[in-house]
C-alpha cells in the first residue's frame, strides 16, 4: 500500500467534460460525479435508471439520500454508456456472488466501480482488470482501535496504535479504505475471505476532495500521476427537488 500526506499535492485535479477519452490498456480513468444540488435534475436522471434502481429510489424516504442515490446511479450509466456508445437507460447489469454489479452484456471488457459518500460519488473504469473503489469523508470517531482489532490485520492494527494521536484518524481512513477497495476490487464482500492461492492487489491512494480520502484496487495500477481524473459535466441543470409524491 502506498504511502499518503493527506496534506500534500495528491489533491485530484478534475477536468470537467461529456465524453470518454481513449483508455489505454493498463491504464485507469477516475470519475467524480455530483450528487449535490448542483448536479443534474433529479427528474430527468430517473429516465437514465433501470425498474430496480427506480424502486430502490422510491424506497428512500429521506429526500437527500435519495436525491443523491439517484444522481449517482445515473451518472454511472451516462459514463459506462459514453465508453460503450449506447443511451445508460439500455445498460443491463449483472451482479456478483457478493453482489458487485458488472456489465451483462460485456463485448469490450470494462471493469467499473462506484463509492458514494455523502455528495461525493467517484467511479473508476478500468479495462480487462477487476477493479475496486472506496472514498471516506475524514470525520472524528472514537472507536478506531476497537474498529482496527476487529477488521485491520495485526500489522495494520499495531500500526494505528503506535501513530501519534493526531495522525491517527488519517492513518484509520487510509486502512480502511484500502480494506474496502480491496473486498471490492475481486467482488467477495468485506467480510468473506480472499480465496485460496489468489495474489492481493496493489492499492493506492489520493484525495478527491478537500477533508476526503480514497483508494483504489487492482491488480497493478499506474502511478496516481498518470490516472485520467474527470468530472461528468452536468448537462441538465439542478437545484429540483421533491414533489408530493415524494419522487419527482
């Protein structure tokens, strides 16, 4: 695992844009995605969503989850949709043993995947390698070292407790992102083993945004210098909110 200031210059710079450059074998494309009001409207993102996603929103009784589920979910479409060249409303996905989603009908071989914290949402897309996200808002706990016995490795947990308490909240999210991106990365969940004989893949970290940390998972990965870093453009205007039926 790599090494990471979060006060340093891994801050992602995002370009922001409506299409897909080329991804080259090996390399990675990393997508931010806005969930906030400033992303797109909320209405017209339900038209990108397929009937599990919709009754999954209508699920959501509090109104900014929801928003943000939405947002988030459609932007994936209208990403996976700019590499494949079709309307995200026609994306069909499959799932894992551990329910990771994967694309159902594959031709190209891009691997994806999504984390979302609060109004973040990141997607990194990756070609012909599984990959795995995790992006954590750095906010106070009190329970690390219990958090670490329970779910950190031995060396990790030794590792948290012997960085100095300022530091330690830092050095928590970083192994538990990296833990996430992980479980993530091969789809078996965070809490089923790694299976028999398989190798684990390099993580590396970056900051998205100011106060946020996230790490990605696979299997060899380019320095982070040289990650695609984009921001789906919002095309559609934002600002809706609900109506009465508690949707639309």
């Amino acid at each position: 695992m790599n090494t990471l200031n979060l006060t340093d210059s891994n801050l992602i710079q995002w370009q922001s844009t409506n299409s897909a450059p080329a991804l080259a074998p090996g390399g990675l494309h990393l997508w931010h995605i806005r969930t906030d009001s400033g992303g797109d409207r909320v209405a017209t993102c339900l038209d990108d969503l397929g009937e599990h996603q919709r009754s999954r929103a209508h699920g959501m009784h509090h109104a900014g989850y929801r928003e943000r589920y939405i947002r988030a979910q459609s932007g994936l479409r209208r990403i996976l949709g700019l590499y494949l060249g079709v309307p995200p409303r026609t994306i069909d996905f499959a799932h894992g043993p551990a329910g990771k989603p994967m694309l159902e009908r594959n031709p190209t071989g891009l691997a994806f995947n999504l984390t979302t914290t609060a109004d973040l949402a990141l997607v990194a897309i990756s070609a012909a390698q599984e990959v795995g996200i995790d992006c954590e808002r750095l906010r106070p706990r009190r329970d690390l070292d219990a958090i670490a016995r329970r779910m950190f490795s031995r060396e990790q947990t030794q590792l948290l407790l012997d960085t100095p308490a300022e530091e330690r909240l830092e050095c928590f999210y970083r192994a538990w992102t990296a833990l996430e991106a992980d479980a993530k990365a091969d789809g078996r969940g965070l809490f089923r083993p790694r299976a028999p004989g398989a190798h684990p893949p390099q993580v590396m970290h970056c900051i998205p945004a100011p106060g946020h940390v996230a790490a990605v998972a696979r299997a060899a990965l380019p320095p982070v210098g040289l990650w695609v870093t984009l921001e789906l453009q919002p095309t559609r205007g934002g600002g809706d909110g609900v109506s009465s039926d508690g949707l639309i």
